[in-house]
C-alpha cells in the first residue's frame, strides 16, 4: 500500500471541511493548470478539504491526468461516471458523495476563479446557508453566448417567478444542508442553478470576473443548451401548459370567425374564393395543434422518466471507496492508465 493510500484508509482521518466538486469532461488541457491555481488557495485556506472530480465519461485523456495529478495531491478525489451524463447530473454525482460541511462546486475550465472561494467561504460566516458566485461581467464570452444567456435567464424568470440569481451560474458555495437537502429531491433532470434558489435558504452572493476558458473548447454545444433551458422551463413552470391553452383558445376564436365568414360567402354566393384562407386557417391549426402536442410531449416525457426513476447517472469509480477498501477495481478509467506505465516502464 503506497503512503497515500494508507493517509486515505485512515480511519481517524474524518470528513473534510471542504468539499470542492469539479464536473470534468474532456478536460486535458485544463486539469494541470486548474490544479496549478486551486491548490495554493485550497491549501492556504486553513481548513481540511476534498477535491472531487467527477469525471463525467470523459474519452480523452483527463482520466490519465487525474491519476497522474492524484499522486502529488493527496486530497484529489476521482469519482468516475460511466458514460457522459451531462454537466448537471455529474454537479448532482458530485454533491452526492461529497462529504465535506461544505461544499462548493465550479467548472474545471477556470471561468470560474478559484481565488474567489476565501470571499466566499467569509460571506458564509454570516450564517447564509447558500453564497452564489454572480458573474459581473460576461464580456469574456462570445456575443451569442451572452444573448442567449441573458434570454435564458429572463425566460426562466418570467416563466417560474423563482428568484434565480440573474448570472449566477453553477459556481456556488453551500451548507451541508443544502446538500442534504438537494440530495433528497426527488427529481431527475434538476438545473441546480434554479433549484438551490428555490429551496428559499437564505444566501448572498459574491461577485467576480468570469474569465476565459483557460483551455481547450466549450462542452456545451447548442443542442445542450437547449436541453438545459427545457429542463429549467419544464422543471419549474406549467407556464407553457397554460399558453397551450390559450393558443388553443385563440385557435378556437379564430375559427369561429372563420365559420362566420364562410357562411356568409356561402350565402352571397362566393363560395369559391374562400380557397386561400381555408388552406390558411388549416395550415394555422394544424401548426397550433401540433406545437400543443409537443408542449405536452415535454411534460408526459419527463412525467415517463420520473416514474421510471433511472439514475441520472453510473459511478463506475471512486477513488476514494477503492483506496480505503484497500483495493483498487479494474475500470476503465484504469486503463488508460496501465497502458501509459506499460510504456512508461518499456
Ligand atoms: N461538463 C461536464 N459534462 C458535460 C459538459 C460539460 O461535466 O457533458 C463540464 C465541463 O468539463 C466544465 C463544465 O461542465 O467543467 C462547464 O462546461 P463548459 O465550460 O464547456 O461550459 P460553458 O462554460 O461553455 O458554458
Ligand atoms: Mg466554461
């Protein structure tokens, strides 16, 4: 048993303070300098602490760095997904195993500063059981990002009435309480960014500067963010049921003035003319109807998952359970690893 292993099998070794969940897919090129700037501050900050990188199926070779950087850091944790679940499932696998009193969770690409955490950690002392991290500025983000960001952000509002933080991302300090609390929910596809505000704890909030990506290209194409802000709607608000609803209603008008106008051209004879707006008004409804459906499709598809109550997400690994039960389980996350000593040791 190498020295760290046996640090970590200690059983007099306690829980953390810390807890500091870092969700990681395909980060390479990002891990050594993350681990360059958060462990100076993670050390000066005179409490005991964790690191949990969830590694969220990632098919490069950040599983290989992690080991490598575990060697040197002896409170890196590897909790490894088995397949790519996305960012907030992996934010949720990380608050789920984390053990610290507190626990605060930031992107490995080093948008969010890690210097900024002593800040956070001193708002805490004023007894808040939440301290967001709010971006002052976005200008290091692309114009588009920006946009949709800021139409994600009001649409969310608008919809549900939570009291989300306007750009407060997943950078985020909370109690044990908390995630006490977060782990107990019952929901699948939960946005953590609308769900903590939600619980009502009380909170305050810390402003930095979001930086640029330190490192490689942003995880999350269009079609994620997508998904993302029809998980937050649908998550929050039957706001969109509602405006099926309406849509459906203002249809119905619709064709009844449609009916009154057919009626009377029918009885001064101009029957015929009508072609254009009738394929108008059936193209019109058809439209309505159809976008209802898949307002409805949202609901009864997340209403389908809850009920079959599939985990959001697979640990096929945990750095932590494989050293202090002295062994270590053949993953894949492994062996990329025994490949590189392989040719390390040729
Ligand atoms: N991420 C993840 N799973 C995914 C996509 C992203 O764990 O499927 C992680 C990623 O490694 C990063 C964080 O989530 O630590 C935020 O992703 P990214 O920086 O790409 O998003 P952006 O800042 O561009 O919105
Ligand atoms: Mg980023």
């Amino acid at each position: 048993m190498d020295p760290l292993d046996r640090a970590l099998s200690d059983p007099t070794l306690g829980r953390p303070e810390l807890s500091i969940v870092i969700p990681v897919f395909n980060e390479e090129d990002v891990l050594p300098l993350l681990a360059l700037r958060l462990r100076p501050v993670a050390d000066g900050l005179g409490r005991s602490y964790e690191v949990i990188a969830v590694d969220d199926g990632s098919n490069d070779q950040s599983p290989v760095v992690l080991q490598r950087l575990r060697r040197e850091w002896p409170q890196l944790r590897v909790v490894r997904l088995r397949a790519n679940a996305g960012h907030q499932a992996a934010i949720s696998a990380g608050l789920a195993c984390a053990r610290g009193d507190y626990v605060v969770t930031l992107d490995a690409d080093l948008q969010d500063p890690p210097e900024v955490l002593p800040e956070m950690l001193a708002a805490m002392r004023g007894g808040v059981d939440v301290v967001y991290g709010v971006r002052s500025d976005r200008s290091s983000d692309s114009a588009f990002k920006r946009l949709s960001a800021r139409a994600f952000y009001r649409l969310i509002r608008i919809l549900s009435g939570t009291h989300a933080q306007v750009d407060a991302g997943d950078y985020r300090l909370m109690s044990r309480a908390t995630v006490d609390a977060i782990n107990a929910l019952p929901e699948h596809h939960r946005v953590l960014r609308f769900v903590v505000p939600a619980l009502g704890f009380p909170s305050a909030s810390v402003a930095y500067h979001r930086d640029e990506r330190a490192a490689g290209r942003s995880k999350y194409p269009l079609s994620k963010m997508i998904r993302l802000s029809l998980d937050s709607v649908t998550g929050f608000s039957t706001a969109p049921l509602r405006a099926a609803t309406w849509l459906g209603l203002l249809g119905g008008v619709g064709a009844l003035a449609l009916l009154g106008y057919a009626l009377v051209a029918m009885a001064v004879g101009h029957t015929l003319p009508g072609w254009t707006s009738t394929v108008v008004a059936v193209a019109g409804v058809g439209a309505v109807q159809l976008l209802c459906l898949g307002i409805l499709g949202e609901y009864v598809g997340r209403m389908y998952a809850h009920l079959q109550a599939r985990p959001t997400y697979f640990v096929a690994y945990d750095s932590l359970a494989s050293t202090s039960t002295g062994q270590r389980s053949a993953t894949p996350a492994d062996e990329p690893l025994r490949a590189e000593s392989r040719r390390a040791s040729l």
